[in-house]
C-alpha cells in the first residue's frame, strides 16, 4: 500500500532524501508520494523512512491505493530491476 502525505506537512525536507525509491518530491504546496513509486521501504527497511523521521506524523497509508504485501514486493522488485538496466546503460 502507497502512503500520501497530508496538509499537514511542515515542508521539513526530512521525507525526501530518506526515501530509497525517490517516490517523494516536493509539490506545490508540500511533499507528495508518487504511489508508482512507494513501497513503504518494503526490501529496503523493516518501517517506512518517512514515517519514522516525519516530526509532524502526517504520511498515513493511502486509502486510494490498497495493495497486499505481495503487490509491494512486486513493484519493489520491477523498481530494483529498472534501476540495475539503468545503471548499466
């Protein structure tokens, strides 16, 4: 399942660099995950990053996007494999 951040956000730049999959960016008002993109940490870490180092407690798990744990390892996987492509182009 993706997380989202919520209004919330203190715009703390503490998310972004913690994210092992780059799902986080800034948007225009605050940080948003990409749900192609997040995977939790799951293959990465035992918790989320963000979740953990986020002062404010504002990136709950994204009721528009519900995945079971296998669909997670999935696209942590696809993510790992087109990472290893590009990194040997």
């Amino acid at each position: 399942m993706a997380l989202k951040i919520t209004d919330e956000c203190s715009n703390c730049d503490v998310c972004e660099p913690a994210c092992p999959n780059r799902a986080i960016s800034q948007g225009p008002l605050i940080y948003e995950i990409d749900p192609a993109l997040c995977t939790e940490c799951v293959g990465h870490f035992d918790e989320a990053q963000c979740r953990v180092l986020c002062p404010v407690d504002c990136i709950p798990l994204n009721p528009g996007h519900v995945e079971i744990r296998e669909q997670v390892l999935a696209r942590y996987r696809r993510l790992q494999a087109q990472t290893a492509e590009w990194a040997a182009a």
